[in-house]
C-alpha cells in the first residue's frame, strides 16, 4: 500500500494511520527511502467516548512508535454542556502527551450545535496549546461549512492578534458552492484574512 501511494504522486503532508499501524507506517516508509512524516489520529477517534486515561495512553504509544503529529478529537459533551474549562484540561492534558509531535484539535464542528460553541471551541482549542484545529473528522453528517470556516478563521485571527502565535486551519473536505470548490488544505494566520473574504464572496 505505502508503494502505490508513493507513486500516486497524491502523497500529503504526512501518512496519517491509526495508532496500532503507527510502527508498521514507519517502518514501511523508511523502507522505501521516504522522509514522509507518520501522523495518527487519536484518543478514540472518531467518537472520542473512551476513558481519558486510555485516550492518553493512545497519543503516548503513537508518538513512541514515532508519529510526529497526533490528531485528537474533542469530546463534544464537554462543549454542549458548557463544561469549557474542562474541555481545556483535556485538550492541555493531550498536548503535555504529545511532547515534541504536533497537536491537531478536530472539533466535529457539525456536533456542537452552534457557531458560537464553535468559536469557543476553537479559542479554547488553540488556548490549550494545538498547532492546528481542523473542522470535522469526516465521519460527522455535516463536515466543513462556509459559515464554519469563517468563523475558526476569525478565532485564529482574533487569537493571533490576541497572543503573536500562530495556528492553522484545517478542513476535511471540499468547502463547496453551486459553481466553485475550496479544496481541503491547511492556512495559518497569514492566509485567514484572505480566506475569510473568500468564503464571504461565496455567500454573497
């Protein structure tokens, strides 16, 4: 498998497994003479309903076996109920797991129930130490949204401008209107302004 994705020439950023294929990804890209990082998702992706000891214990044994980015997922009760400071000890709790691997924050923003958790989310997100917040982890019956878009982009602005650090956007899918498609990719501070007025423009 790792030989037909290296020859699609549609490799991303980094292979992205679960955490019990970590070790098998590693070994299978160094074989092939591929620098690719290894990224994996956790902490019972997608549902995030496992005890937090073992959600930890997940993102531990995944940056053991040497993935360099761990994709967390939020537990939405902690955000439908307004439990924000402890959504932020989780989240503070997953980053000190991840040492030295970069944190994305998947907040299955079509599970929150408003655009205004969603911005709390994302602050909080971010406020707890993630390198990334990304929309949705796909498996949600809603995923990425023009207005869900807009609103992560003006927290990254607003916490950027807030604190000097910069953290990036992610989304899972295509963000689509009747004629035009954004692809799925990444942006950081220095693209948010554009993006927002993109995404505007689209809803005009």
């Amino acid at each position: 498998m790792i030989k037909s994705i290296l020859t699609s020439h549609k490799v991303g950023p980094a292979v992205c497994v679960y955490p019990a294929r970590v070790c098998d990804a590693v070994r299978a890209l160094k074989a092939a003479g591929c620098d690719i990082p290894v990224a994996s998702v956790a902490t019972g992706f997608p549902a995030g309903q496992t005890h937090l000891k073992t959600r930890l214990e997940e993102i531990r044994l995944a940056v053991e076996d040497g993935a360099t980015e761990i994709d967390v997922v939020i537990n939405r009760t902690l955000v439908l109920t307004g439990q924000w400071e402890a959504l932020y000890d989780e989240i503070r709790q997953f980053r000190k797991a991840c040492g030295e691997a970069h944190l994305k924050t998947i907040l299955a923003t079509g599970e929150l129930g408003s655009l205004t958790n969603v911005y709390k989310a994302s602050m909080i997100a971010m406020m707890a130490g993630s390198d990334f917040i990304k929309t949705s982890t796909g498996k949600e019956t809603v995923n990425a949204t023009f207005p869900v878009a807009i609103v992560m982009l003006r927290a990254i602005r607003d916490f950027f401008w807030k604190t000097g650090n910069k953290v990036y956007y992610c989304q899972h899918i295509f963000l689509q209107s009747k004629d035009n498609v954004i692809y799925n990719t990444s942006y950081s501070h220095d693209n948010c302004l554009y993006m927002q007025m993109v995404c505007m423009s689209y809803l005009c």
